[in-house]
C-alpha cells in the first residue's frame, strides 16, 4: 500500500510539470512580412467611348454603330488585334429636356454610346493606338491603365522580399526578448495588390505627333504571415 500511495503522489507531481513543459515547448512568434517590386509596364489598357445623337432611338443606334465601326478600323490598323478589342458598354437613353422653369420634361432625341476596352500590347505604338481611336469616332477616353502581360515572375520577387521581411522582423523580435527564432510552423499568403508608381516623362517611341503618355511604372506586392517555434 505504501508503495501504491508513493506511485500517486509521483505521478500526481508529474503532471502539472508536463503541462508547464508542454506550454513552453508550444510558444510560438507570428510576424507579417511585406514585399514590393516595381517593375516597367510592358502593356496598356484603354477604355474609350463613343457617343451619338439622334432624334429617334434607331438614328441614334445607326450613327453610334457607324462610328464604332470607324474606331474599330482605325484600331485594327494601327495593329490591334482582334482579340484585344472588346466591348464593355451599350446603352441607349432618351434625351430629357425641360422648359425654363424646369418643368414639363419631353423626350427631344436619344443618346447611344458604345464602351471599348483595348489592349495595347506594343507600347511604342500606344499614343498611335490613341491616335487613331479618336481620329474618326471615339469621342470620350475613359481610363488608362498600365500592367504587365505575365506578372508572375514579378510577383514571385514580391514573394521573396515578404518572406525576407517577415523573417528580419522576427529575428529582430526575439533577439530584444532575450529568446531565439526555431522552426518555421506555418506560412500563409496574404493579398497581393497592384498599384501604379508614376514616373514623369514621355513614353519611349513616342513620335511628336502621336498622344504623349507617361507610362512610369507598375508595383505588384505580396504580403505573407509566417508562425516560428520560440527557443529557449
């Protein structure tokens, strides 16, 4: 009995060690790492509009139609290819108007407008492209964005510098708690997002008659979380 009674009260002073041992051994830091790359556009995106006017819907539509397809030839001609023509809007409203005192509203004539997204993936021929779209129809240009046709590569870097980031800042973390960095326990991504990073100045192979564009530079960024072990 005696022995019995020794074995318990061992074990029973066991078990809260265990759980203190167990908790050091899961203390773990989480640190998130940022990383950003810029890197020079190789392509472009332009929306453009057409917009028309006639005193019936039909007119409206026609003129709108006729003008789209002007723009489209133009383009075309300016070596954009079909696939990187496509359109985005249509839409076709009455034209409202009212007396001078703002009341009695009648229907004067419709308005049809057509939204094209391009592609631009020459950008030496950007302002051309410009050029050509508003030549003979496109009278509304509605946005210009710059990217990249394979971003991977340039996200990858942005990948890298997050882990780096991540890492410097544990290493720093635990070095001022007075504890050291141990395995790596877990990595999750975050979002990455793309943003533009302006640099001033004509885009190369612009001529003197084309659209000057400043296509500066693109910034992709990553962010990662990683989770280390704490040693002692």
């Amino acid at each position: 009995m005696r022995h019995l009674a020794t074995l318990l009260l061992a074990i029973a002073l066991a078990i809260p060690l265990a759980g203190v041992a167990f908790a050091a051994d899961s203390a773990r830091i989480t640190v998130t790492g940022e990383g950003r790359v810029d890197a020079a556009p190789d392509m472009a995106t332009i929306t453009l509009g057409v917009t028309s006017q006639g005193t019936t819907a039909a007119t409206a539509m026609a003129a709108n139609s006729a003008q789209l397809a002007q723009v489209l030839a133009n383009l075309k001609a300016a070596g954009i290819a079909d696939r990187d023509l496509q359109t985005t809007g249509l839409a076709l409203n009455p034209n409202w108007q009212s007396d001078d005192n703002g009341s009695n509203p009648q229907i004067v004539g419709y308005v049809a407008s057509n939204l094209l997204t391009v592609r631009v993936r020459a950008l030496a021929g950007l302002g051309a492209a410009l050029d050509a779209a508003v030549k003979d129809g496109a009278n509304t240009v509605d946005g210009l964005s710059f990217g990249l046709a394979d971003p991977e590569p340039v996200l990858d870097e942005a990948r890298k510098r997050a882990v780096a980031d991540a890492t410097h800042r544990a290493l720093l973390l635990t070095e001022a708690a007075g504890v050291s960095l141990g395995a790596v326990a877990a990595i999750s991504e975050g979002g990455g997002s793309f943003a533009p990073a302006p640099m001033f100045g004509k885009a190369a192979g612009m001529t003197a008659e084309a659209v000057p564009v400043a296509r500066g530079e693109v910034s992709l960024s990553a962010s990662v979380t990683m989770v280390w072990e704490i040693g002692q």
